[in-house]
C-alpha cells in the first residue's frame, strides 16, 4: 500500500479537464474520471481541497479582446468556476464520496459560503471540500485562489494539475525539444516567467513557504503519485 507524503493537500483543476474532447462544457464521463482519481487518493487517507478553474466554460482574455471590462469578464469567469464545482460535486457524490462546495461569491441555495474554520472543519471530517468562485475578487486568478486557499487551510503541497508532466524551459506542445525542470526554487520559476501558474501565485507560495509540485493529471494514478512524493512532475519550493 503507497504511503503518503502530504496529509493535506489542495488540488488546483483547470477547467479543461472537465470538457473533455469537445474543448467546451461540461464532459459527464471526463469528469468522472477526475471523480475517479480524487477517489483513489482519498484511499490513503488524506485531506484534500480542490480550486477548479472555469476555462472550458468562459475565457477571460478572449471577452477582453473585445472590449469588455475586466472585472465584469472576471466576475462571469468565477461564476463558470461555480458550474464546474457543482458538476465534480455531483460526480464525487455519485462515488461515495461527502463533498462541499464551498463559494467566495455568497448563493446559498447552491453552495456554502466560504468559511475558513468551516471548510477546514469538513476536511477534519474526511469530507472533500471543493471552492469556487476563486478569490472573490477580479484582477485574481484561479491559481492565486489555489495559493491563497492552501494556505489559509494550512495544507502541506499546492498540487497543480496540467496537460503537461511539469515545468519546462519552454512550451512543450510547440517545441519537441523542450527541457523539463525536477526541482526549481521559487526564484527560478519566478525569474523564468513559467506559464503554468501566474506570478501572484508563485509569489505566495514563496513568502509562505508552501512548495507545489506541477504534475501531468493522467489516469490512472497520477495523483495518488504525486501526493506519495514521486517525481512524477516538477518540485518548486
């Protein structure tokens, strides 16, 4: 039985691994494939927060290119942030599991407001806490709120999850020739501009002393591995 490294964790999703093929929406059987992994590592008994990001359902960048304000494009993404929660809720349910979501932006038919004591509460409790709506606040990414979250619960690893196996000089998907990063210190990410989370975040983990590991969420096992303490991605810290 693989034994853990981190009992606590906090798992930043990007939207994209809820659409699936099609690029856009909700994919059910994606969906519960990521179900499927968080299930698998809740096997060896740790406490995981997961912060989902709402790409596959509305992009930012592409509302701005046309005009609209950044807070109110900011705003509709963490709505979509919301969309996604709700559906892995469902999914991790479906299997068993006790979920809560819990949102940074007040609807209480839908979700729990976002409470610190109380969100560390469930997870004390064995439940799977997932938050939407990221900050709150625009100007703030996904992977800030994941930053900002892990520390507030006091988790052990900031887990992000991405389509590539970790941190590279470049970007793998357009240059084969790409050399991935083991271990970068907080200084080096920071300094190399890395694309798979934003400054803000970086600068978070490093004034707090949180390390996260960028690791390729690719099924079966992926995440289970990374929460063992495998090199399976790239270790910042």
């Amino acid at each position: 039985m693989a034994t853990a490294k981190y009992s606590r964790i906090l798992l930043k999703l990007s939207g994209d691994f809820m659409c699936g093929a099609t690029g856009f929406g909700v994919d059910p059987a994606t969906v519960d494939g990521v179900a499927e992994q968080i299930l698998n590592a809740l096997a060896l008994n740790v406490q995981i927060a997961i912060v989902i990001g709402g790409g596959n359902i509305w992009r930012g960048n592409d509302a701005l290119a046309r005009g609209m304000e950044r807070p109110q494009a900011d705003y509709m993404g963490m709505l979509a942030t919301v969309i996604n929660a709700l559906a892995l809720q469902d999914s991790l349910e479906r299997k068993g599991v006790i979920t809560r979501v819990q949102t940074a932006i007040e609807m209480r038919d839908v979700a729990e407001p976002y409470i610190r004591r109380r969100a560390i509460r469930h997870l004390e409790k064995e439940r799977v806490v997932i938050f939407g709506a990221g900050t709150g606040n625009p100007y703030f990414t996904t992977d800030t709120a994941a930053a900002l979250r892990a520390m507030e619960i006091d988790a052990h690893v900031l887990l992000k999850a991405t389509k590539v196996d970790g941190i590279y000089d470049c970007d793998p998907l357009k240059n084969k020739g790409a050399t991935r990063y083991d271990h970068l210190t907080y200084i080096d990410a920071l300094n190399m501009g890395v694309e798979v989370l934003d400054s803000t975040a970086l600068s978070l983990c490093m004034d707090n002393h949180l390390p996260l590991v960028v690791f390729k969420l690719e099924p079966p096992d992926s995440l289970v591995r990374a929460i063992c303490g495998e090199p399976i991605g790239t270790l910042v810290d």
